[in-house]
C-alpha cells in the first residue's frame, strides 16, 4: 500500500505579516497531482492542519476545497487533529465526512479504533492518535503519569490492544503529533513543554508497522519506520536549510517500510544574511539572495541610519531587520535578547529569580511552583482554544 504523508499545513498563516494563502494553494495542488501522478492509495495528515482554533475564512474554504478534490479522486485520507488545531471544530461532521473517504480523528477517546482499508495482501488499520495535552485527556487514557510520555503510552495500549484482536498479518499505522526524542526543532513550533519535559521516547511506537508524525516542522526521520514529514511551506527563518518535502511510503505485504522525499512547491527562496550595512550592500557574494525573502541581522556597532530603507532597495523582500552589534564578550550592552536566545521559559524565569535575589536561584520547591504555573498558562491557552 502505498502512502502520502504529510502534516503541519498551518492553514491561514502568515509570514512576517506576508499572506501565504495563495501558496497554501499551491501545495494543495501540488498534493492532489502527487497523489494522482504517483498513485497513492491513501493520504495522511498528521496534524496542524489549521495554524490557529479559530482559523480564517480563506483557510476554511481553501480546506473545504482539499477535502472536495480529495475525495473526488477516491483515495482515502486520514487525518488527526494537532495543537494548533481547535480538535472539537475540526472534527464537526466527522462521520459525514467519513462517508466520503476523508477520515478525521479528532477525539483521544478513539484512539484504539481504526480506519481499516485494504490492498491485494490485506487489512492496514490506520489509527488516529490526535495532539494529547496531558492535562486533559490523563484522566479519560487511564495514563499513570502526568507527561506526554504517559498518554502517549496509554494511547499506544490501547492502539496494541486492538491490534492484537485483529487477524495475524493485518499491518498497522499510526499517526501522531507529539515531539518525539531526536527530533530537531525549529523557531515556528508551538512549545509543547510539560513539567519542564516535552518530547517522548519512539519506543512509545514498539509494535507499528510506520508511524507518521506531525509538529516539528523539519522533515526527518526518527527511525525507518517513525518520520516526520515537516511542514510543507517555511514559517520562520530557523527554516531557511530546510528542504520541504513529503513522505511517499510503500507498505509492504510483509509489513517493511520503503520511503521516497517528494519535493514541495517553494514559493520564494529563505535567506539569513549577517555583517555590517555597507558589507551587505556591498558584497556581490549576495546577488543570489536578492529574490528571497531576506532577515538581515546587522552588527554595526552604532545603529545606521535608515537600515531597512537602504536594504530593501538591494534586497526588496526583506522582512526581518535584527541589531546584534559587535560587542566583546560581557559588555553591559550586550542586547537582552542576545542573553536569551535559545533559552526555555523555565530556564529564563529561574534565571530571574537568581537576578533579583543577588546570585540565589531557585530551590526545588520553587523550581517545581514556576513549573506549575508556566504548565498552567500553557494549559490555560489550550483549554480556551478548545472552548471557543
């Protein structure tokens, strides 16, 4: 059985405040003619199919659209519900929708039931694990723990268990959007963090056949038979080395995996460039950038005048003007964000509790409150996404 997968389509994002709609668009049409072209018999969506609970109109119709050309071409689709996404108004009309081949898994309740569809050599049951937020869903899996970890595992119980009443040699496939150990981030990626803790051992996945991940944004693979797809568009600059692609996976009659990178449709080349003003100006070095959607980073010691006026005119594109002036180590003047970059909520706020206690940071019992309370917020921001 041959497989399409792909996730994180963060339909009605923007980039820099520059529409992407149109190349959404474009992806949705490049998909349709992969399947098409390379005869896929079924398709999968690990997640984010939204960039937000409450997505814009253009991103509804544009989905409506997919769904439509989708089920048109009578190829199965499979698709789970991420973080970004609002998992109660995806997965309204489910079962309607359901009629017409497009399978959404949005409810962590059904995780253990399958979408079962066939080939020449049998049964492949395709199981829809949807973003668990741990908070809200430990309770309903019966998980032993409070993490990510726990209800992947109970998830995965109930995924084996299943399974295991099936007749022998039905093949298995899971999708999941969850941040697997190995995996590299990028800057676009919403943090999922619990307890300090946010990816998953793969172990979790012992037993399936392929598992097809959603969330981080880079195409990857964790083992042969756990990848990610990445997302198909880049949307932050961390991107600009990301070759964007999807996953053509043949499933074989005996269950192994064999996988194809199918190139994505990239509307404008990312570029990072760095120096002092006059050196970019100048530099014949970046002619090749002069097309791309640029993020200038300038080191001149003193800010020059009028920067994202002169740099336009070379590079037009350009949406992101950074200042991290050339400084030697330990001046006081180092830029704040130059001091956090790279650094976790967790890791910021225990630093401020050792700023303005003099040098004393936090002890256990505090480290574990300012756990609580940032786990707290982030839920807090979930649940109300859920609600709306």
């Amino acid at each position: 059985m041959r497989l399409l997968h792909t996730s994180d389509w963060h339909l009605g994002r923007s980039f820099h405040r520059v529409s992407l709609l149109h190349a959404q668009r474009e992806f949705i049409d490049h998909l349709v003619q992969t399947v098409r072209e390379r005869q896929a018999d079924a398709v999968l969506v690990a997640g984010d199919v939204y960039d937000r609970a409450v997505p814009p109109l253009a991103a509804v119709e544009l989905f409506d659209d997919a769904l439509h050309r989708l089920a048109e071409l009578g190829v199965p689709t499979v698709m789970i519900s991420g973080n970004h996404d609002s998992a109660r108004r995806l997965g309204v009309g489910a079962g309607l929708i359901g009629r017409a081949g497009i399978h959404l898994r949005t409810d962590p309740a059904a995780c253990g039931t399958p979408v079962v569809l066939a080939d020449a050599h049998g049964d492949v049951a395709f199981y829809g694990l949807p973003y668990l937020e741990p908070a809200l869903v430990r309770e309903e899996l019966g998980a032993a723990g409070p993490g990510h970890t726990a209800v992947l595992r109970a998830a995965m119980e109930r995924v084996r268990a299943d399974l295991a009443a099936r007749p022998a040699g039905t093949r298995s496939v899971v999708l999941a959007h969850a941040f697997v150990a190995g995996g590299a981030t990028s800057d676009s990626e919403r943090d999922i963090t619990v307890g300090g803790v946010a990816s998953v051992p793969a172990e979790v996945f012992h037993g399936v056949h392929y598992t097809a991940l959603g969330h981080l944004h880079g195409c990857q693979t964790i083992t042969d038979r756990i990848r990610y797809s990445g997302s198909p568009l880049a949307y932050s600059f961390s991107e600009a080395d990301h070759r964007k692609t999807m996953w053509l996976v043949d499933l074989d009659a005996d269950g192994s995996v064999t996988a194809e990178r199918v190139d994505c449709p990239v509307p404008r080349p990312l570029a990072r460039i760095r120096g002092r003003l006059e050196e970019l100006l100048d530099d014949p070095g970046l002619d090749r950038h002069e097309e791309a959607w640029v993020e200038a980073t300038l080191t001149d010691p003193v800010r020059p005048p009028e920067p994202m006026a002169r740099l336009t005119r070379r590079f037009p594109h350009t949406l992101s003007l950074l200042f991290e002036p050339d400084r030697p180590p330990g001046d006081p003047l180092a830029s704040y964000a130059q001091r956090l970059h790279g650094r976790s909520d967790r890791q910021i706020t225990e630093d401020f509790v050792a700023h303005v206690r003099g040098g004393q940071g936090a002890d256990e019992a505090e480290r574990a409150v300012l756990t609580t309370a940032l786990d707290s917020v982030r839920l807090d921001e979930t649940a109300g996404e859920v609600a709306r």
